[in-house]
C-alpha cells in the first residue's frame, strides 16, 4: 500500500466542538514503498521529532469527501508558478484549516496516478511545528482510493461509537458511494473534476457543450480535451475551435500504419515507462536502426514531406492534435504550429504514440500540456522512438555532458536541446540545474 492515513491513538481533549473532541487523534500519514512519514514534525516546545501530529482528523475526512472527484482525475496546471486559489483549496491539506497545523501537501492526478508532493519546512511556524519531509511519490489510483476508503472507515466507526446522533459525515460518504456506483454519475462528476469544477457545480449548458466535444472528439481524447479547459482562455468554445481547425487543416499525413499495431500494457508500468517500452517495440517491428531517425524514413512513414507547412490556424497553443476522418487507409489533417523540423518531429511522434493506443472510434489525436497520463506517455514515446536512451547515453559517454555536447546530440537526432536534457535528467546522467539552462 503506497498510502496510508493511520490514527495511532485517539486523545482525550476538552475541545467544545463535538466532532473535534471525539476525533482528536495521532495521526500519521505515510507515503511511497518507503512509508515515509509525511506528518514527521519537529515540535521545538516539546523538543522531539515524532512520526505523526496531534490534530482533529474529522476535518481531513470532511476535506477528503468533498474534494474526492478533484482529488482523483483533477490534474495540476502546467507552466505556473503557483496553481489557483481555487485548485489549493481542493488539492492542498494545507487548505483544511481550523486550528490545526496541517502538511501543505498536495495530491494531484494524471488519471492512473496520484502524485504526492510536500517541501520540507526550514523554519517553525507559530504552533512551533515545523514538517521535515521533502517528498514526491507517485501513489496508485487504486491504492490511493483504498487508503481514502480505510481511514474513512476508522474515522466513521469512532464518530458512530461515540455520537450515535451524529450523521453528517455518514450522509456525505452515502453521497459518494451513490455516485461512484453510478456509472452516469459517475462519469459527470468525473469530467467536471477533470475541467476542475466541483461535482454538482456545471450547469446544463456546461454539460451540453461537453458532451458534444467528447462526442466529436472520442472517449479517451474527449477526456483529455476536457482536462485542458481551465488551461485554455477561451474555454470550451476554444477547445471546440481546436477540434474543428484540426479537423479542417489541408496538411495530412499517414498514420493507419501505427493504428495497426499492438499495444499491449503492462498492469504494473507507469504512462512513462509504457511510452519508452511501446517506442522501444515500434523500432523494432519497423525495422529501424539503432540511432537517429533519418528525414527520409520519416517522410516515407508519414506519406508527407517534412518540415510540414505552417498551420494558419491562431488558436491557442494548449490543445493540438489531428483529427481521423474514421475511414480505412484515410489520413490524418493536423495543426502545425512550428516551423522548426525539430519540434514538428517531436510533436509528430508525439502523434504517432497516441494512434498507437487510439480506438476505432476515437476521431482526435490529442497533443496537450497537461499533466496526464496520455500526455506523459506521449513524451517518453516521441523521446524513445526519435532519441533512443541507449544511443544518446552511448553519444554522451563519447562527447560529454557540457553544453555544445548536448547542442551536438540535439543536432544528431534532430529533437531540441530541451528534450535532450530533460531525458538526461529523468535519467539521473546530468543534474536538474542543467535543464532550465
């Protein structure tokens, strides 16, 4: 289990709120294979450190309830410095409030996974707790439901031995067992979580227009459309221009050639690793050799001459993609919104690995910047298939990590600089610092 909420003992208080009083506990929180314990404080009064913090864990039950469909599919925004207030509220424990000291930790998904994050504290607050932890794990949804699941179960069963009367929280979990079981609310309540609104807050028209985008779109790419919204000035009405300027592009190119293919997934990968496995699997069965693409065996992939022409489309840059007019053989229209041969390669592979796992009835081949699964998976594929680890690890032993030889290695295999540092990166070779340089 990669998360767990553990009440280690209850405590007795004077505290004139009933449900406060009652469920006044110890608490833990642990995260990762590693169990670290996220609620490791430093108490500077009582001079220790302790695995767990003396709070009220009513609130907490009371946040997780309200917030579960955002704590599930919601995904963090990419590109700011600090998500909105309004995202906090529902993602961060800091959020909680009250009169307690709570973790500023931050669950967010990409649909197969929760990420945990939490910064260690330098100094002590005015509670005199300062939290020691500097953590980032990647939880399994599942297991992050089951952990949600058990402690609600502990924090239920107290408030129902000790106030019989009290139904409040009862009620809310009666609430969202209906709505999980229910495969039509189910599925309303994810997409309002994934456009980062609170599940009964859309209104009709909201739900309307929704709808037709996921229907114009397909299941899977409708749901990655909708996760882009809130990052989308425009909204729905710019996501549904994307689609249609897609749809409307005069530059095609072949992509029945990977639709055809397998794509099987292992149950225990994450997006990121599928993405490099599947790359790994395509080269093969392509017959590529090791190393850089050439233009020339692109070109004869995708039955277009690269680098492919402008788009002139002026829509914003957060959704792209090509649209799949659904017939046998037929090609896919496509915005281009750079002129660089390096950058159309990448987005183009990108494209590629979504027809890979593309379904028959799924007319959009979405190319976000939101932190999804589809969308992680998209970038380890385009990097493994254009730029191969064992080749550009072999490159960088022969010519060095400093930064003409990783202009070098972006000049072989024709990727940008940025992708071939934050493969290096991700591959613990070359330092974080070197990415932003």
């Amino acid at each position: 289990m990669d998360l767990a909420f553990e009440i280690d003992h209850w405590i007795g208080s004077a505290i004139a709120d009933p449900l406060e009083r009652t469920t006044l506990a110890a608490l833990r929180i642990t995260a990762g294979p590693n169990r670290i314990p996220i609620t490791e404080v430093e108490d500077t009064l009582a001079r220790s450190v302790r695995p767990h913090i003396h709070v009220a864990v009513y609130p907490l039950a009371n946040w997780l309830l309200v917030n579960w469909w955002r704590l599930r599919w919601e995904p963090e925004p990419r590109a700011v410095s600090q998500p909105s207030f309004d995202w906090l509220r529902a993602h961060s424990m800091a959020a909680i409030g009250g009169d307690y000291v709570w973790p500023a930790a931050h669950f967010s998904s990409d649909g197969e996974l929760i990420q945990l994050r939490l910064q260690a504290e330098t100094a002590t607050d005015v509670s005199a707790i300062r939290y020691l932890q500097d953590v980032t794990v990647d939880i399994p949804a599942a297991h992050f439901e089951r952990a949600v699941d058990r402690f609600l179960d502990q924090v239920e069963a107290r408030i129902g031995s000790c106030l019989p009367g009290e139904y409040e929280l009862s009620e809310l979990r009666n609430e969202l067992r209906e709505e999980r079981a229910d495969p039509v609310q189910a599925q309303r309540c994810k997409l309002q979580a994934l456009a980062g609104i609170d599940p009964g807050a859309a209104s009709g028209e909201w739900f309307d227009a929704v709808n037709e985008l996921v229907s114009r779109a397909g299941p899977v790419a409708g749901e990655e459309i909708v996760a882009t919204i809130p990052a989308l000035k425009g909204g729905i009405s710019a996501a549904a221009h994307a689609i249609s300027a897609m749809r409307s592009s005069t530059t095609h190119v072949s992509l029945e050639w990977a639709e055809c293919l397998s794509a099987t997934a292992a149950a225990t990968e994450v997006p990121w690793q599928r993405g490099a496995r599947l790359a790994a699997e395509l080269r093969r069965q392509l017959g590529l050799a090791p190393g850089p693409i050439p233009r020339t065996t692109m070109e004869d992939l995708l039955k277009a001459k690269l680098p492919l022409p402008r788009s002139s489309w002026n829509g914003e840059s957060g959704l792209r993609g090509g649209f799949r007019n659904g017939v046998t053989g037929g090609r896919t229209a496509l915005l281009v919104t750079s002129p660089r041969e390096d950058n159309q390669r990448f987005y183009l592979a990108r494209m590629i690995g979504a027809a890979l796992l593309a379904s028959p009835e799924q007319h959009v081949l979405p190319v976000s910047d939101m932190n999804t699964a589809l969308q992680k998976f998209e970038r380890s594929f385009a990097q493994e298939l254009l730029c191969p680890w064992s080749a550009l690890d072999a490159f960088t032993d022969e010519r060095g990590l400093d930064d003409d030889a990783l202009a070098d290695a972006a000049e072989q295999f024709v990727v940008s600089e940025q992708v071939i540092r934050s493969t290096l990166v991700n591959k613990k070779k070359l330092a974080r610092d070197r990415l932003e340089a």
